[in-house]
C-alpha cells in the first residue's frame, strides 16, 4: 500500500514529492532510533529499502542493510532471513555501480552477510515444512530460502514441497520445486509431487513431471545420481497411471531397487482399482519390514470385504519378523496409521499398545520418547503423551553439543505435531530455530570479526579494529586483519604503535605487515628506523619483501644502497623454497630497473631463468615469467622479452585446469601489453575469454573471468575489460544462492578496484611514488 501510494505521487508530482520524501526518512529514523520495536510499520521492514535504492541514498541504504536489529526485526516478521539478505545484495550491486566504491561499507555488507548466513547455515532442513505443517507457510518458504548452503536449501525446499503437496497446494509445491536447480535432487522432488498427483487424480500433472524427470535422468552419469533418478522415474509413472511402463523400467535396470518402488507401484494399482494386481505385487518385496511398507496403501482403504482383514493380518504377522526393534515399532505405527484411516479403531488402539511396549526397547533415549509420544497419542491417551513430550524436552537439555540437540528438537517437534499438539510442536520448533540460529560456526565467526576488523582499521577507527584483531585465533585471518591495522596505522604516522602492533603478533605473522611500516618509515626520512625494521622478518624470504622499499631509494643513498643491495642478494640466496626464491629475485630485477641499473637487472633475470629450467610447475612459474617479460622490455632487450613471453606462452598450454590457465594467461596479457606488444595482449586476452567456456560451475567462471577483467584493465584494454565486467557480473547474478552470489558480486568489486595494483611490492610501492618517467611508466603499466 505505501509502496504503490509512493510510487503513484512520484509520478504525478515530480520532485515536489522531495519534501515529503524527506518526511518519510525521518519517520523512519524514529523507529532505527527506537531500535526497530515490535510496532514498525511493515513498509519500513518491506519496501523502504526500494525507496532508497531507486533514489539512489546508498548512505541510508547502505545503513539498513548493514543493520542487524532491523534485520532481527524482520526475521520475526517474514520467518528467516531471504528477504534481509537480498537487501544486502542490492546495497552490495548498488556500491558496486559507482565509480569509486565505497571499500568500507562494501566490508560492512560483507559482515552483515556473513552473520545472516551463519545463522541460518545450522536451520535444520525439516524444519521449514514441519512450519508448513503447522500452519505457518510464508514462515516456512522463508526459513527454507535463508539457508545459505545451496545443497541443505535443496533438501529443505524438497521436505517442504513434499508437505505443501500433502496439504493440497500442488501448484505452490511445483513453484518451490522450481527453486532446486541441482539435477541430481530434482527428480525425488518432482516424483513425491507426481506420487501425489496421482493419488488426486491429477494425471496430466503427473504425466508431465515424468516426462521432465526422464529429461533429467538421461543427463546423469553418475551411477549412485542415475538410480535416483531412475527410482523417481518409476514411482512418477506408477502415479501417472503408466503401471506396465514403471514395472518394465525396473526389469530394464539393475540400479534400482525393486524393494523402494513396490509402495508406489502398490498405489498406481490401488488408485486404479485393481486391487488383485497390487495385492500381487507386495508379494515381491525381499524382507519383511519391505513388504509391510508395500501394503499399506491396501490396508488404508475403507474396505470391510475379507480382502481387508486377512492383509490387517499379514501386516502384523510380517511385522513380528522384524528384528530391528526400532523399525518394527515405526512398521506398527504405520499399521495404526492405515487402521485408522481405514475405520479400524479397535486394531488401531491395540496395535498402539503394541508399539508403545516396543518403543519402550528402544536403547536411543531421544528416539524411545518421541516414538511413545506417537504411539500413546495412536491410542487416544494424549495427556499422556504430553506428559512423555515433557520428558523428552527436559531431556534435550541435557545435549551439550547445541547442533544435536538443535536436530533431536526437531524430531521432537514433529513427532509432537503428528500426535495433533500442534501449539506445543509450534513452541518447539521455534526454540530448535532460535538454538540454531545461535550455532555460529568458529570459521564463519573469526572470517566476520577479520573483515569488521579491517573495514574499521580502513575507516580510521584502529582502536576498535585492534580490539577484534586481538579476538582472532585463526591464524590466517589474524595475520590479514593484521596486516590491514598495520598499514592503517601506519599511514596515519603512529608508526610507534604499528611497530608495537607487529612486535606482537605471532611469529610468521609479521612479515606480511612489515614492507608497509618500512615503506611508511622510509616516506618520513627516518631510513635508519626502516632498516631496523626490516631486521624484524623472521625468515630470508620476508626479509627480502620488508627491503624493497629502502632499495628503491633515489637521491644521495648510495653507501646504503650498495650495501643493501648486495646484503639483499645474500638473503635471496638462502631461501630454499624454489618459488620464492624465483619471487625474490625477479622483484630485485624490477628493483634494479626501476633505479636505472640494467646489467644488474639482467644477471638477476638470467638467475630466474636458471630456477624457471628446473621446475615443472607451469601454473606457478607464467606469472613469474610475465614479471621478466616487463623488466627485461623495460631494460631495451625487446628480443629477450620476446622470448621471455614464448617461454610464458608454452608454459600456459601446460596447465590443465581452466581457471588457473586462464589467471596465467591474463598476467601474461598484462605483460606483453606493458612491453607494447598490443596485438599479443589481445590475442592471449581472447584466448584466456575462450577458456573461460570449459568451466561449468557460474561461481568459479565469474571469478575466472573477475580475474581477468583485472588483468586486462591494468593492460590498458578498458573496453574488454568492462565487457568481461559485466560478463562476471551476469554470471554472479545468475547464482542461486544469496551467500555465494554476495560474495561474487564483492569479488568483482575489489578486483576491478585493486588489481591494477598487482603482487608486487615493488610496483605497490613504486605507484606511491608517482614516477613520472617513460621507463618506469611502462614497466609499472
């Protein structure tokens, strides 16, 4: 209503509405102030974030998105968090549009989305249809929407379609199923759909759901995927009334097993009145336990002929063959399902009886009480079921580990809806959702605090940021959130404090933050200071890496950097690992180009030369080749780059997998057209574009092509890179889930932003500078 009213007075009254629009922003302040209470409007919770979007306020928009109190809010309105999480994304592709993205905010998004798809990565997957069941189903679609990982999402929108279906709602079952996009749980799903199409004599529906799951079935090749499918195949033509095809597709195939398609073959038959027929084929199944599950679509008629209680009979016999005591007392409980249904009350108080007695064997504490609360709610006693749920909920509390006792809720829940408590089942199944929601990963925690930790230290608050990098246990997202404080505070001139910060962290840590601190010592003169820090590396590689910044000095330093420059060559010298040997030394070549002195720059270049001859590893070595194309192009030698490139070249058809052949082949592209061999750059660019092709998955070919769109722009070639720009953008909007098209679309931002800044710590260090000669341009290119 107020979407509709504001829409109309923009276009009747242009920007006259401003104003008023101006109203609205502070009506909406008054509930953020508030801290989003049970009262705000559903406008405010719904389709605010639309008014801002299409105006463009990304500082409002960026704040409700990033708002965990509103989301709370209307997590309890819609029933998950689908609708907040799309809100991100908007804000995240808004940011993303800009010419110069907001880092900072884009950080904050990212936290956001991290919290919401950790607290719904644990909802377990029955949990939304069990909501269906009670009478909750926008709750339901929403909660099974908010799980982030994309095959639990396809489990839970399976169990819920299953449920709505039952209820009689085919149409809004057909559209959830339309949501599971993944081939290999598709077809269970269309075939429970088809099962009850059947049953309700919708048979044009259940013929068509058999033709698209025979589609789907002749693209399988794996062959644990093929037998679902082909199980599915068989109950959805059963239901479809096809009865002489479904038992020919069994005798066709010997991955299917019989035993599992019998009950839907039982109820083809049933459905189609030929009760002598499905009689006949419950005689087929191997074990007892089998052979009760294929009567009892029988069992369920209203049939009081002798046909009924002879099968009553047979039922009871076979289920006291079953050994297992838990799948005997579930084979009764189906058996006082079907009396029931069928009008038997007596036989089914007493079979009732039965399985409570078993239910009582059963060793499983959790299991034994919602069995019993099933069985006495069987026979009419529900006080006393009640009573025995009570018990079982005063035993879930006992659960130390809070995924367990998330999930023995649920079961717990479920089972209290099918005794008919529905409003006890409602109680549970919101506490099993609110636990869940609380099972925050310790990975998916420590990734939130590092990204929070460095969108702070990027806004200046390094107090706070501190404080998180502190919390941090893991260790590699310790030592990035580190290494963003340290340039922070290191750029603010508090270099006493970053030094501090770096004297603290773990060992290994510290190099990585190092080069930034010295850079920052040696942008204030103090190159004594700088030198002293460098000594605080604790291996010969980030040594090397710390140096580069006091090497590339110009001016009146000569002294120290010949010493420098020779201590450093010592140093890369005693790193074993033969990459980053190879990494060393081809940044002293770019070092030694950028300072003008080419002889050395080349003898560096033949020593990487030497280390690329002796390794196979082609995916590690094309970009280290691209680094020499540009020194040795710089250096005049355009003959030695040249076959610096054919080597790179070669090396890139050695790569087997697609997306790391396509990140060389991109570094290379950059190099060349630094060299200013442009029509080379083009060629390997749309080679790299072509490869992208052979992979399948949209996520990874996004990013296959995010990276290359970054290689191609820092080669100058805007236009293809903007095409791949979008390209990558298309391909993040086509992913499914919220959480991995989020974490594309943030991706693509920060490498179209970032990329043109390269590995390097010499180029990093040397666009600081600003050089302003031709070389030194074309080298950085």
């Amino acid at each position: 209503m107020h979407e509709t009213l504001r829409l109309t007075a923009e276009q009747r009254f242009g920007r006259s509405v401003v104003p008023y629009r101006n109203r609205l922003h502070w009506w909406a302040d008054t509930y953020r102030r508030r801290v989003w209470p049970t009262d705000t409007p559903h406008y405010l919770l719904r389709s605010y974030l639309h008014l801002l979007a299409s105006t463009g306020d990304l500082a409002r928009l960026v704040a409700c998105a990033a708002d965990l109190a509103r989301h709370d809010r209307m997590r309890s309105l819609t029933g998950g968090d689908a609708l907040a999480l799309t809100e991100v994304g908007t804000a995240q592709r808004l940011l993303l549009a800009q010419p110069d993205p907001d880092l900072t905010s884009l950080a904050l998004l990212a936290v956001q989305r991290e919290h919401l798809t950790g607290r719904n990565a644990n909802i377990p997957t029955r949990l939304p249809a069990l909501w269906a069941k009670l009478g909750q189903p926008t709750r339901a679609e929403a909660l099974a929407h908010s799980i982030p990982d994309p095959s639990r999402q396809v489990m839970a929108l399976g169990w819920l379609a299953e449920t709505v279906a039952a209820s009689g709602d085919l149409d809004w079952a057909e559209a959830l199923i339309a949501h599971i996009t993944d081939l290999h749980a598709r077809p269970n799903a269309l075939a429970k759909l088809a099962l009850t199409a059947g049953v309700r004599g919708d048979l044009d529906r259940a013929t068509r759901l058999v033709a698209e799951i025979e589609a789907i079935a002749g693209l399988l090749t794996d062959p644990i995927a093929q037998a679902g499918a082909l199980l599915a195949l068989v109950e959805a033509t059963a239901a479809s009334g096809a009865l002489h095809r479904a038992q020919a597709l069994i005798a066709q195939t010997t991955l299917v097993d019989p035993d599992w398609a019998l009950p839907a073959l039982v109820e083809a038959a049933v459905a189609a009145g030929d009760l002598d027929r499905a009689e006949a084929l419950t005689g087929q199944a191997t074990d007892p336990y089998q052979q009760v599950r294929a009567l009892i679509p029988l069992l369920m008629l209203a049939d009081h002929s002798e046909r009924a209680p002879r099968l009553a009979e047979e039922a009871e016999t076979l289920a006291e063959q079953i050994t297992d005591v838990r799948l005997r007392t579930y084979a009764l409980m189906w058996l006082v399902g079907a009396a029931a249904r069928s009008g038997h009350g007596d036989r089914a108080v007493r079979l009732a009886t039965d399985a409570e007695v078993l239910a009582g064997q059963i060793t499983d504490p959790y299991t034994r009480l919602q069995a019993l609360v099933l069985a006495v709610a069987a026979r009419g006693d529900h006080d006393r079921a009640a009573q025995l749920a009570t018990e079982a909920h005063v035993l879930t509390t006992q659960i130390t580990d809070l995924y367990l006792r998330v999930n023995e809720l649920t079961s717990l829940a479920e089972a209290v809806a099918s005794a008919g408590d529905h409003s006890h089942a409602a109680r549970l199944a919101a506490e099993a959702e609110t636990l869940a929601a609380q099972i925050i990963g310790p990975r998916v925690l420590e990734r939130a605090v590092a990204r929070l930790a460095e969108a702070l230290a990027a806004a200046g608050d390094l107090d706070r940021a501190e404080t998180l990098v502190g919390r941090l246990t893991d260790p590699i997202e310790q030592a990035c959130a580190l290494l963003a404080l340290v340039e922070a505070t290191a750029a603010s001139g508090d270099l006493d404090r970053a030094e501090a910060l770096i004297a603290q962290s773990a060992p290994g840590q510290s190099g990585w933050a190092l080069p930034a601190l010295v850079k920052a010592a040696v942008a204030t003169g103090d190159l004594d200071r700088a030198e002293a820090l460098t000594e605080l590396a604790t291996d010969p590689f980030q040594r090397v890496r710390a140096l580069l910044p006091l090497l590339m000095l110009v001016g009146d330093h000569g002294d120290r950097i010949a010493r420098l420059t020779t201590g450093t060559e010592n140093l890369a010298s005693q790193i074993i690992d033969p990459f980053q040997r190879a990494w060393a030394l081809t940044w002293l070549a770019e070092v030694a180009a950028w300072v003008g002195d080419i002889d050395r720059a080349a003898r560096l270049v033949t020593d990487v030369e030497m280390l690329v001859e002796q390794t196979t590893e082609s995916s590690l070595l094309v970009p280290t080749l691209a680094v020499l194309v540009r020194v040795v192009a710089a250096g005049g030698d355009c003959d030695r780059a040249a076959r610096l490139a054919d080597e790179a070249e070669t090396r890139t058809a050695q790569i087997a997998e697609p997306d790391q052949r396509v990140h060389a082949l991109g570094r290379l592209a950059t190099a060349v057209a630094a060299e200013g061999d442009h029509d080379r750059a083009a060629r390997l660019a749309a080679e790299a574009e072509t490869i992208t092709f052979e992979i399948n998955d949209p996520d990874q070919r996004g990013w296959a092509l995010t990276e290359l769109a970054g290689a191609v722009a820092a080669g100058g070639d805007h236009g293809r890179a903007a095409r791949l720009a979008v390209e990558a953008e298309t391909l993040a909007g086509q992913i499914t889930n919220s959480n991995r098209r989020a974490k594309a679309l943030t991706r693509l931002a920060m490498t179209l932003l970032e990329k043109s800044k390269e590995a390097s710590p010499v180029r990093e260090h040397a666009r600081s500078r600003s050089p302003s000669s031709v070389r030194v341009r074309c080298l950085l290119a």
